[in-house]
C-alpha cells in the first residue's frame, strides 16, 4: 500500500530536487543586464535630511506653506494617482519602468529593481524594499523627487537660514531636470512606445536660450519662502500648463498657449454672398510644439451654424495632434502639432443663406484623450477628458 505511493512520491522527489538544482545552476547563468536609461532606474535611497523629521509634501509645508498649496493643484501631484495612469500601469503590457517618472524616488517603490534577466524588460529582478513609504508613494512627483539627493535638500541658494541640511546645485535645479522626464523617444516593445520630445522641441525652437521650461512653468515671484522669513527670489510651484483637470475636484492653473483671431466679424451678409470665416491659431506662447508630450492629447476647433430656431445648418470639426496605430508594429501615422510660432488659419465656407437670422460658434478644446480609450480604460463618467479653452458666438442676418 505505501510502497505503491513510494515511488511515485520518491520520483517527484528527485524531479523536484533536480529541478532545483536546475534552477540553482541556471541561476548561475542567468544573464542579469544591468539597467542603463535614466528612467528605468529609479533615484536611489534617501534618507530624511538632517534637521526634518519625514519626506512628506504635507510637512515640509507645515513651512513651505505657498509651495506646498501651489503644488497641491499641479499635475504632479497626480502623477500616481492618475486613473488612466493606474489603469495603463494594471495592464501587463506595462513593463516595471512605467513608474520611474511618476514616483521617481527609491523610497515610493515597493521593490528594488536590481536588473533585468537576460536583458527582458518584462523579466525584472526584483527585491522588496525594506524603507517602501505608502504615503510618499501618492504624492508622485512630489517636493523631494526634486529637492532631495544625497540625503540634503538641494537648493538654489545655499542658504544658510533653513533649519534643515541645504546644499547648492543650481545645475541639478535647472531645465535638465525637467528634460529628464519630459522627454524619451524609445520602443519599448513591438506594441509599445514612449514618445515624449519636449526637450527636443524647445532646443529646436525659437525660445532655446531665452525661455525654459522653468522660467515658464515656474514663474518668478519675490516673497518670503517661510512665514516671517526676509523675502527673496521665488518660483510658483502650481506648475500651470495644459489646464486639463485630472478629477472632477482637480483645478489646475493654466497656461494659454495659443491666440485666436476669426475674420470676418460682419453682422450683415446679402443672399447671394457666400459666407467665408477664418479663424487663425498661432501658437505664440510654448516654448515647444502645442499639444506636446502625450500622444494621445489633441485640440479640437468646431463651428457650428443654426438658423433662428437653433437648427443646425453646418457643422464641421479640425483636429491638431498625432495619429498612432498599436498594433502590430507600434508606428505614428500622422502629426499636425502646431510648432511654435506657428500659424494654423481654418476656413468655413458657407454657400449662401436664405433671408433670416442666424448664430455662429466657433469653440477650441483641448482633450486629454477620446472618450474611447477612457471607456477602454474604464475611466469613469466622472474622468474629465477635456474643456473648451475659447468660444466666441455671434449672430447676422441674411438680407
Ligand atoms: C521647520 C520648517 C521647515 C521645514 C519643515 C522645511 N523647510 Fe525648507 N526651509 C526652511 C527655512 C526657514 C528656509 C530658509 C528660508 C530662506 O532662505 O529665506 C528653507 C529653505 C528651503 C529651500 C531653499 C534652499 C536654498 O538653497 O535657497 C528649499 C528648496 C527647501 N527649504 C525645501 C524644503 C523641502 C523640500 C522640505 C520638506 C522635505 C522642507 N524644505 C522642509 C524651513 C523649513
Ligand atoms: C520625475 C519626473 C519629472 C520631473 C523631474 C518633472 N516632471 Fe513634469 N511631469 C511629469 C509627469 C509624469 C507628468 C504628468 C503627470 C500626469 O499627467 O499624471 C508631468 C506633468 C507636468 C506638467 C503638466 C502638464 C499638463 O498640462 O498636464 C508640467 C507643466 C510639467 N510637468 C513641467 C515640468 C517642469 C517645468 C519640470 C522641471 C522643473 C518638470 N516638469 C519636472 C514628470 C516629471
Ligand atoms: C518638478 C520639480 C519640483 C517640485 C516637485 C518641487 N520643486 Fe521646489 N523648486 C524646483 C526648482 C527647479 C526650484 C528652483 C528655481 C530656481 O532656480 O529659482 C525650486 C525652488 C524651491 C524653493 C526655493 C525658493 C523658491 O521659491 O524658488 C523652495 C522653498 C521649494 N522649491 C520648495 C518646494 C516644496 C516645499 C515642494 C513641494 C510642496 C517643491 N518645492 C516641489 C523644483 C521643484
Ligand atoms: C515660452 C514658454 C514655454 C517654455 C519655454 C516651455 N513651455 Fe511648456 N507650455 C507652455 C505653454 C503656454 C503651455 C500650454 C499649452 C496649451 O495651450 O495647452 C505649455 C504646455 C506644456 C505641457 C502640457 C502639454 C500639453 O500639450 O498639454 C507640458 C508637459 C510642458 N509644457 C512641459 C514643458 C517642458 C518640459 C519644457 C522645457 C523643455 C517647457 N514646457 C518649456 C509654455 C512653455
Ligand atoms: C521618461 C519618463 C516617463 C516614463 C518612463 C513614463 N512616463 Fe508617463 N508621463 C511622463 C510625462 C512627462 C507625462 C506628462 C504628459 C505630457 O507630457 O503630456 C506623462 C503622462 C502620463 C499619463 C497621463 C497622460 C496625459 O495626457 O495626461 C499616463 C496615463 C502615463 N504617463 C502612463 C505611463 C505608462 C503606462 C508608462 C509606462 C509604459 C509611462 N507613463 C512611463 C513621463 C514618463
């Protein structure tokens, strides 16, 4: 009886123990790449500067008041909680690095990444971080993804008034920080790509060496930095820019990038006239190409014609932004982006009118992405994919 299950038992026995020899030996050859892009690596470990007591957004404003509120409205400060952000990094075709720019420090990952076996992004060698911080973790980009290396905070100035350890490094502070983040070009995979050139696009365009991506998306203020401190030079740290929320209660600062001008502006039209309006966008304000970063982001100009009645007559839509196709070979169909400086001019034209009176609106919205991937994604009704950043409505008569 127990001779009939001993040697089965035995032989699972030994399978198994060769298997973990196999294994064993195999671990031996298993050929670990060592992670070399910035952004598969994340900021290695830091300690609480000497003189704080955490890392915390929340408690370097107990001083910073005015950084820390500013911040709070910044995409940054969503940068992990993000819905379609969690939803994308759910899925498997996400690799281990997808994180490395929305919580970039050591201390807000849950495992130290250690390589990658033979070379496989979706094969990270993984350890549990023993000082893994929950809490840290939700601030994505938070004060000490920037401010804190070597256990100090980095600063502008050095200065000499700060209760906590400062070091200098004005080099460290400037737009190449930013550039490493908001910009990678690289196919991860087959199906897979990162494609960010916000850094590219600013050196090849006319405000390199005149304005960066601080001097914009931080402006300069004179204030004091701690309530009762002397003022000094000082940056706004609501990082304004597309004005796309991220929540229902997320109410981002904005930046206006483009101008607007409709021509012509006529309140009367005769019947046999046809009816012609231009509306011109320049993009007169980024430093780079608008939408930037995100391929999925675009703008959307419409007009809309009706009678008196609030018929519509026409209707007609332009779209400025990239075309991708995912499968099966990830590749950019098209892009329309506007450069900077760039003039984009629509024409509606309108066959003549019967006699009465009519409304005409125009309207430029700026999406996050379509209603599509979000219900793909799962998003919520409550997700907000975009808003109109300008509208103009006037009436005219056709006499
Ligand atoms: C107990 C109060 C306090 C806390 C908490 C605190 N700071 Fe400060 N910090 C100061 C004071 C005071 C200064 C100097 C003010 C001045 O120079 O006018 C300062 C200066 C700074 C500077 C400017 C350094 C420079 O080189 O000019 C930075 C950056 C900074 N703090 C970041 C942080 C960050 C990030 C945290 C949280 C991790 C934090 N601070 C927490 C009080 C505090
Ligand atoms: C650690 C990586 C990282 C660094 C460093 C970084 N960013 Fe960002 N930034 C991001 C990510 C990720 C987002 C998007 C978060 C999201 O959409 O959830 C973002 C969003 C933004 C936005 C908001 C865009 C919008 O309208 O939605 C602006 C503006 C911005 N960053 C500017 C800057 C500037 C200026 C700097 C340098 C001082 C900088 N960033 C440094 C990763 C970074
Ligand atoms: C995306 C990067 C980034 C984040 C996040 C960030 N800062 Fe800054 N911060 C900067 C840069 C860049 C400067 C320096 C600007 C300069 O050179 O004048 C700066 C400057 C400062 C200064 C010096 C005084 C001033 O206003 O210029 C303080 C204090 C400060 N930050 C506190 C904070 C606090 C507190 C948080 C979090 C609530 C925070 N920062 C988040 C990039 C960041
Ligand atoms: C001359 C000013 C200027 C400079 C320089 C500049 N930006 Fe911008 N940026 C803007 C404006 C204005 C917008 C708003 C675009 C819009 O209308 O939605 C913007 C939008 C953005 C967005 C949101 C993307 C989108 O299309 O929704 C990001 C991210 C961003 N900037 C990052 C950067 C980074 C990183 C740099 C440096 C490499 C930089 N910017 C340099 C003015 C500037
Ligand atoms: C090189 C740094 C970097 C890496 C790596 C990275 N991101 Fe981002 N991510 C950004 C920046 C910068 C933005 C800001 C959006 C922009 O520029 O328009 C962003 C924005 C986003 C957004 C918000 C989109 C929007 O329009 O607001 C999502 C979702 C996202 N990333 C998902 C991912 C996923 C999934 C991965 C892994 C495949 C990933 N990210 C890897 C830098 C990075």
């Amino acid at each position: 009886m127990y001779r009939k299950y001993y040697i089965p038992i035995a032989s699972i026995f030994i399978l198994a123990l060769s298997l973990a020899y196999i294994e064993f030996f195999m671990d031996d050859i298993k050929v670990i790449v060592q992670l070399k892009n910035s952004w598969e690596m994340a900021v290695p470990h830091q300690e609480v500067p000497q003189g704080l007591t955490s890392l915390k957004a929340r408690d370097c404003g107990m001083c910073h008041v005015q950084h820390y509120e500013e911040w709070q409205k910044s995409t940054h400060a969503n940068a992990w909680t993000d819905k379609q952000f969690q939803a994308e990094l759910k899925k498997e075709s996400s690799p281990f690095m997808c994180i490395n720019c929305h919580i970039p420090l050591q201390n807000q990952q849950e495992y130290i990444i250690k390589g990658l076996e033979d070379g496989d992004i979706y094969k990270p060698v993984k350890e549990k971080n023993p000082h893994f911080d929950a809490e840290l973790q939700l601030e994505g980009i938070t004060c000490v993804s920037c401010h804190v290396r070597d256990n100090k905070i980095i600063g502008p100035t050095g200065t000499t008034l700060a209760p906590h350890a400062v070091k200098k490094d004005t080099e460290h502070l400037s737009e190449k920080l930013c550039i490493s983040c908001h910009n990678a070009t690289a196919v991860v995979t087959p199906t897979l790509a990162c494609s960010f050139q916000t850094g590219d696009e600013w050196k090849a365009g006319p405000f390199y060496k005149q304005k960066n991506c601080i001097s914009c998306h931080m402006p300069e203020t004179h204030r004091s930095i701690v309530a009762g401190m002397p003022e000094r030079k000082s940056r706004f740290h609501s990082f304004p820019a597309s004005g796309i929320p991220k929540s229902p209660t997320h109410h981002p600062e904005r930046l206006e990038s483009l101008t607007f001008t409709l021509s012509p502006n006529k309140k009367t039209y005769a019947t046999k006239d046809s009816l012609i309006f231009t509306l011109e966008l320049i993009n007169a304000n980024a430093g780079h190409r608008v939408p930037t970063g995100n391929p999925e982001r675009f703008i959307i100009t419409e007009m809309v014609l009706k009678d008196k009645k609030g018929n519509i007559i026409s209707q007609k839509q332009e779209r400025i932004g990239e075309h991708w196709e995912w499968h099966p070979i990830v590749k950019k169909i098209s892009d329309n982006n506007l450069n900077p400086g760039e003039s984009r001019k629509y024409t509606f034209n309108e066959k003549p009118l019967a006699k009465g009176s009519y409304t005409i609106h125009f309207s430029v919205s700026k999406h996050r992405l379509t209603p599509e991937s979000a219900k793909y994604n799962k998003l919520g009704a409550d997700y907000p994919l975009s808003f109109v950043a300008w509208e103009q409505t006037y009436d005219f008569e056709v006499k």
